[in-house]
C-alpha cells in the first residue's frame, strides 16, 4: 500500500477507535491515537499476515504490551477481516470478547496482554521458538514508555540480545506521558536510546507518527545481523485530534458528543486532502 493511502488508513482507524471508545464510554484514548500510525504501518504494509489462516505457522507476531491500549488494534483486526466489523459495536459492553485488553479468544490476538512489562519476555520466547524451530517468522512487540520501570523489560532486553534474536523488533511508543504525568517526572527514563544499546540492541530513533519513517525503518529490519532491534518511535499522544494532542487527560478521556464531532471533522479534512493530492498526482 502506498504511503498516502496508509495516511488515510491511520486516520479512518481513528475516526473508528474515537467511535468505540465514544460508545463504550471507556478507553485508554491518548496512547491509542499516539500508536495508530505504527499498527496502521505494521499492519497494513509490513508483517506477513493472512486473516483466513490466523494460526498460520509462519506468520508475523505482534504482542501490543502496551494492552491497555488497545482500541487502535480492535478496528485495525476488524477492518483486515479478523473478526466482523459489527462486533466494534460491542466493546467493552457486557459478554463482549472485545474487552479492555488483548484477548486471544479473538483471532489475530497472540497472547493476554495488559500488565506491563510481560509483552517482551513473551516475545523473546517467540522469537527464540522460531529461530530453534528454523521458521522465518518475525516478533514484533509494541511497549509503552511509562512501561520502561517495569524490571522484566530489562531481564527480556538480556535475553534477546544473549539469544541474537535478529527476528525480535521491540518498539516503544515514546509519547512521553503517562497516566499520572510525563514519564521523566514519573520515573526518569533519559537516556533512554543509550539504555537499550548498552543491553546489546540496535536502536532505531523515528518519528513514529511519519509514516514515510515508519515503513522505512520496519522495511529494514533487522538492521543489525545477530542483533534485537528497538525502534525508538516518538510520537504525540493523542496525535491526530489537535484538542487532545500532548494533554495528559486524554489519557483516559471518554470523548463527549461534542468532541466526537470535532474530532470526526478533523480527521476527515485530513482524509479528504490526502484523497485530492492522489487526484493530483494521476492527473
């Protein structure tokens, strides 16, 4: 897919996660909007896929670490065919297997995810199956920053790099906040890139809301032969609603019927001009 049409794919799957969320009256809104660009990437040009066959032995990883947000992943599964788009209309509702975190009772869903700093050692036990097991299927596990604290982070990050797990990318969603303040005033992360490279990592720094970067730098990887690779993706959170963009709040920020509309508005003048720069550019 070509780079605008992912554009406009990024923002229709946050038109769709603002609806649920809107909905459900629940949602983790900021880090879902902030990490839309790297799935929609993922998702839609990158990983080795097929959601007819969603046990198929060799396809691609992904385990969203970050679970709690998770809505961005929900219309990303409906809208590829995982599961009937209609099923959207039940999140979080009672009885619904779209619950507030990953859930593999869901095709397309790899593991449970939600409590923070499990999301990697599950994927360096991944992606170490598939180099014992001589298969060439890829990891792919999206962390939060505010996740960083967690210790067992740093035990996986040994690990991949002892194992050479050159088929393991680790990516952080670096939006620089989380649920009670900025991550450096939380708990101090900087340097952070340096962190990850003195445990043996090749470390990727990308705009993670760009998807020209994102495809680029996904494309690549691994970068390094014998080496993990972290993607270092710093975004905005709340990237895409201009009112919620880098406001704490909208952490957990249920949008009103008002804000909705806004929002919806935004993201479909972005849509709409990206449709007419394809226009130009055929013509």
């Amino acid at each position: 897919m070509e780079t605008r049409q992912l554009k406009i794919k990024a923002a229709q799957i946050r038109m769709d996660l603002l609806s649920i969320i809107h909905r459900a009256k629940t949602g983790h809104t900021g880090g879902s909007l902030s990490n839309t660009d790297i799935l929609t990437a993922l998702y839609y040009e990158i990983m080795n896929i097929d959601p007819a066959r969603p046990k198929w032995e060799n396809r691609d990883r992904f385990i969203a670490s970050k679970g709690h947000s998770v809505e961005s992943l929900w219309c990303i599964l409906a809208d590829k065919g995982f599961f009937p788009k209609e099923e959207l209309e039940t999140y979080s509702q009672f009885g619904t297997r779209l619950i507030g975190h990953p859930n593999n009772k869901v095709p397309g869903i790899e593991m449970n995810t939600g409590a923070l700093g499990h999301g990697l050692p599950i994927s360096v036990g991944m992606a170490l199956a598939a180099k014992r097991d001589g298969l060439p299927y890829r990891v792919f596990c999206l962390m939060g920053d505010g996740e960083q604290a967690e210790g067992s982070n740093w035990e996986a990050a040994m690990a991949g790099a002892h194992y050479k797990l050159d088929n393991l990318i680790g990516i952080i969603d670096r939006n620089r906040l989380q649920i009670s303040g900025s991550t450096e005033e939380v708990m101090g992360l900087e340097p952070l890139e340096d962190k990850w490279a003195s445990f043996g990592w090749n470390v990727v720094p990308v705009n993670g809301n760009s998807m020209e970067e994102l495809v680029q730098v996904f494309h690549a990887a691994p970068g390094a032969a014998g080496k993990p690779t972290l993607v270092m993706a710093n975004t905005i959170k709340g990237k895409g609603v201009s009112f919620a963009e880098n406001v704490p709040a909208w952490h957990h920020h249920v949008p009103s019927d008002e804000q909705l509309a806004a929002a919806h508005a935004e993201l479909r003048s972005v849509i709409e001009e990206l449709q007419q720069e394809g226009q130009v550019s055929q013509s």
